[in-house]
C-alpha cells in the first residue's frame, strides 16, 4: 500500500514539473540569424564554411570550445549575418 502511495505521489510531482518546464519554455524568447543582404537559405552554406574555418583556426587558450565558438560566431558576423531575439 505504501508503494502506491508513493508511484502516485510521484507521478503528480512528474506531471507538475513537465507542467512547469512547458510554460517557462513557452516563455523563452528564439533566437535566428539575419542577414539583410542575403535570403535565410544561405544561412547553412555559410555556417558550414564559418565551421570548417573555426575548425582550422589555431586555439589561443587551453578551451578549444571557447575559441572554436568565438571564431565561429566572428566568422558568421563577418559574413554579415546577425543574431536576432524575438519575444
């Protein structure tokens, strides 16, 4: 009777978090790269040069991700593309 109990419990709380984490996604404002000059379409080739470039680019600390990211992100916006918030 007592590991009833607790399933139900349980499975109330599993539910009540599942609620919760929707509605604070649901919040969340997205993100998506803009560029005015170029169709959202050219967005994949350039990501994709932008990472083959971030992967050859040689590291300036011990945190290759941190780097990799950066020269990344730097290429991305040399191509003239920005990252946009929307509510």
């Amino acid at each position: 009777m007592r590991h009833t109990r607790y399933v139900t419990w349980a499975r109330c709380w599993g539910c009540l978090l599942g609620l919760c984490m929707t509605l604070a996604l649901i919040g969340c404002p997205s993100t998506h790269w803009t560029n005015p000059t170029k169709p959202s379409t050219a967005f994949a080739d350039d990501a994709m040069a932008c990472e083959v470039e971030a992967m050859q680019a040689p590291t300036s600390s011990d945190v290759f991700d941190a780097d990799h990211y950066n020269t990344y992100l730097a290429c991305l916006r040399g191509k003239g593309w920005e990252l946009e918030q929307h509510p």
